[in-house]
C-alpha cells in the first residue's frame, strides 16, 4: 500500500515536472520567431534584441515635459523589429531571440541561434554610463577566430560610416567581450552597442519613433548596411546552400 501510493505520488511528479518541461519549451517557442521562412535566399539573420523581462538594461528619461522614460529593453525591440523589416525586404530569413518582453539568458540566447541554423548573429544594444556627455558607437567579438572580422565588418561598414561624426558620436571600433551569447553561437557573432542611451541628446532622438530619418531608423539601417555588405565578402559556396555567406 504505501509502495504503490509512494509509486503513485512519483508518478504524478514526473508527470508534472513533464507539463512543466513542455509549458516552459512553449513559452520559449512562442517568444522568439523567424520571419520570411520560405523567402529567404541570403542566409538567416540572427536579431538578438538586448534584455528583457526581469533584465531592463540601462534607461534614461528625456528633456520633454513631462519627461519620457526610455528603457534599452524596449528600445532594442523596437530597432530590431525595424532592422528585421529591412532584412526581410532584402530577401533575408530573421529570426528574434524574443518578439516580446521575454527574460532571457545570453546562453539561451547563443542555443536559439544555432537551433535556427543563424548565418550571422547580431545582437543589439544601447550602452550606459554615468557620464551623461560619453556617446560613442562600439561592436563587440566574443571568440577572435569565429566573430572579429564579423564584429570589424558591421563596425566599419555599418556602423561609423552612419552614426559617427553627427552629434558628436565618437568611433570606438571593436572589442572582446566574453558574453555567452556570443561564445554559444556557432556563426559569425556581433553585439553592438551603436550609441549611449544615457546620454541626454541621444534619449532625446531616440524618443522619435515616427519621423522617416528617426534614430531608431539610422541605427536599423546602420546595421542592416552591416549585415548586408557582410555577404558580399564571402566567397560563393559551392554547397546546396544557396546563401552567399556560409
Ligand atoms: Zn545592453
């Protein structure tokens, strides 16, 4: 009697541990996407846009009355869901490692982008700091060999010929940073920090989200120029793939 209700009891735990397996495999489904599966003929992109969730990242108020609140978690979404447009109309498979407000590890984020077969991953950031003058436009490798050359690609070709030099925004090329995200992915991985949100002028474009040459649009461009002038570079594999990046 007491083996078959301890036999029942375990039973009923596993089950459980199993619903709750299923339900959280669903939630991670259900918060990230691909986009122009069947359209795509230059390669998965991989959109990583920065935090969310319980993770806000960094947030700045504007000099508007009253001030706005702008959270990198929501900015990100949002430049990345306009960087996905550009890519798609470019014949480029996307997929997000979240479409929503989605807590997210950065070695999730890396497995995401290898369960997609990405070509490339990007994700996309704002910087902070304490100063509120300091903006500049910085990408980030995580292992030289894999994603150097990537992360130098959509620094020269996207991101300084676009945002450095109009109001004030300094270069700062490329650096190392042992993020998981990057370590985890297999392909060519990036993460962009394209401008300080902290700084005050910039909060104060980035809170335009209408007009056409809106900061959120220059930076989408910025790095859609990046990824898209990155193909170029590859040699044509000669492979069933057809995407000109391997
Ligand atoms: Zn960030």
């Amino acid at each position: 009697m007491a083996v078959q209700l301890f036999q029942r009891t375990l039973g009923s735990l596993l089950a459980i541990t199993l619903l709750i397996s299923v339900i959280g495999s669903t939630r991670v489904q259900a918060a990230s996407s691909c986009f122009n599966e069947a359209g795509a003929v230059n390669g998965t992109v991989v959109l990583d846009p920065g935090h969310g969730g319980s993770d806000p990242g960094t947030s700045n108020s504007t000099s508007a009355t009253p001030p706005v609140l702008l959270v990198e978690k929501e900015v990100t979404l949002d430049i990345a869901n306009r960087t996905k447009d550009l890519l798609v109309n470019a014949n480029y498979k996307v997929c997000m490692t979240r479409i929503d407000d989605t807590s997210m590890g950065n070695s999730e984020r890396g497995e995401y982008a290898n369960s997609v077969g990405g070509t490339v991953y990007v994700s996309i950031h704002l910087n902070g700091s304490s100063d509120p003058a300091v903006n500049y436009a910085k990408a980030f490798f995580g292992k030289r060999n894999k994603d150097e050359s990537f992360a130098k690609h959509i620094y020269q070709n996207g991101l300084a010929p676009a945002l450095v030099g109009p109001y004030g925004v300094t270069g700062s090329s490329v650096g190392q940073f042992a993020n998981g995200a990057l370590l985890q992915a297999t392909m060519e991985s990036t993460l962009t920090e394209s401008v300080f949100l902290t700084n005050d002028n910039e909060a104060d474009r980035l809170a335009d989200t209408t007009t056409a040459s809106n900061r959120r649009n220059q930076i989408a461009q910025a790095l859609f120029t990046g990824i898209n002038s990155w193909a170029g570079t590859k040699p044509t594999s000669s492979s069933s793939n057809p995407g000109p990046k391997r």
